[in-house]
C-alpha cells in the first residue's frame, strides 16, 4: 500500500492539487474541503470553469510530501468509498465524478461518470488505441444514490496488453463489476494521476446545487 491518507491527519495536502473554482465564479467559497471522517467536493448550479462547464476536483495522490507517480507498465489498484445523494442528477451531457489522467496530456483515460440515457446509469468511459470511448454500464444509478459505496479500480498503464477492471459494493454486496482489455492507459508522457470530485457541462437541464462524498482512499501498487 502506497497510499493511505486520513482526513483529520492529511486534510487537502492527501492530493497533489486542487482544481477548486479556478475562474473565481464563487468568490470566498471553498468547495472542496474536510467535513469529519470524509472529503467534501460541493457544486453550485453558479460555479464556472469557463463559459459551458463547471469543475471542481482534486488530483493526484500524496503522502508526506511524496506524489505517487503512475508510471508505464505500473499495475495499481485504487480503492474508496463514495456518497452520491440525491441532488447528484445523471445528465444527458457530462457529469464526471472521478478521472483517470495523464499530466497536461489530453483527455481522460477513463472516466466515472451518471449518464441519463434510456434510465440513469452510472458509467465508465474507457479509451481503445484509436482513441474511441467504449460504454461500460456498471449499474442503474439511483439505488446507488444516498449510501455509501465501496469503489475499486484495478489497472495496468500500458499502451497496449492493459487492462481495467472495477467493482462497486454496497453494504458488502456486488452491484457492478466488469474488465476491459482492449483499452489504452499510457500516453507516453508523464504519469497518470486519479482524479475526483465533480466535473460537469452546464447544458443539461436540471442541474442542483450538489456534492460528492469521498473516505477511506487506498492506492496499492504491484511490485
């Protein structure tokens, strides 16, 4: 285990940075912060990170003074705990409530996210070679609203011959699992970081004032 942050002893400094209303929309507003034995991520139907979205999420991880790097090749597996209540709508756009990225290179490697199609659903994006997103549908959304749910990612950064897999419990029970091979997690550059909070366009309808929960973050690395 690499990573292994508490809020009472790491508090913000458990990331390697925060994305916190970077355009100043909500001036004298903290939105991501300690609240007891957790991490909060708030968003206000206000908030801005440029003209048609919103953002606020930390990245990366840290610990006594340490950024653990996701380098090529690396197998790791990230695990926590999450609280999406009610007012965390699924979208018809985007609402992404964790990220796997690599340093100032393009897009996301995969990402969490509700999505309003048919039903909502919560959601892993994924990336083939050729950059094409693969859908994988973890689970109907609104019974994983409310309560805490355990969030595991397992995964290798490779270009090719990666992999990612994920299961989602509640209350000790499987509601989601899944692995997909034919994915890219390496862009040959830098290092992959996680990230989380909430990262959402505006041009949805029905958007709330919200937030996401986070605690007992764990990231073990294969030697």
């Amino acid at each position: 285990m690499k990573w292994n942050p508490t809020p009472s002893g790491d508090g913000l400094k458990a990331f390697e940075g925060l994305e916190d209303d970077r355009a100043g929309s909500h001036k004298g507003t903290k939105h991501i912060y300690v609240e007891g034995d957790h991490w909060r991520f708030d968003m206000h139907t206000r908030d801005r990170d440029g003209s048609d979205r919103q953002r606020n999420e930390c990245k990366g991880m840290r610990s006594g003074g340490t950024t653990h790097k996701i380098g090529k090749d690396q197998t790791w597996k990230i695990t926590y705990q999450a609280f999406w209540p009610s007012s965390l709508t699924a979208t018809t756009r985007f609402t992404h409530i964790m990220q796997m990225k690599v340093q100032d290179v393009g897009g996301p490697l995969w990402t969490l996210t509700p999505r309003a199609k048919d039903k909502p659903t919560l959601t892993i994006l994924t990336l083939k070679d050729n950059d094409a997103n693969t859908e994988h549908v973890v689970a109907d959304w609104t019974p994983l609203q409310n309560k805490w749910i355990d969030v595991e990612f397992e995964f290798k950064a490779s270009n090719s011959g990666g992999h990612l897999a994920w299961l989602f419990k509640d209350a000790g029970t499987v509601v989601g699992q899944g692995r997909a091979t034919d994915v890219d997690l390496w862009r040959d550059k830098n290092y992959l970081r996680p990230k989380w909070g909430i990262y959402r366009s505006i041009e949805s309808s029905g958007l709330q004032n919200t937030y996401q929960l986070i605690r007992n973050y764990r990231g073990y690395k294969w030697e």
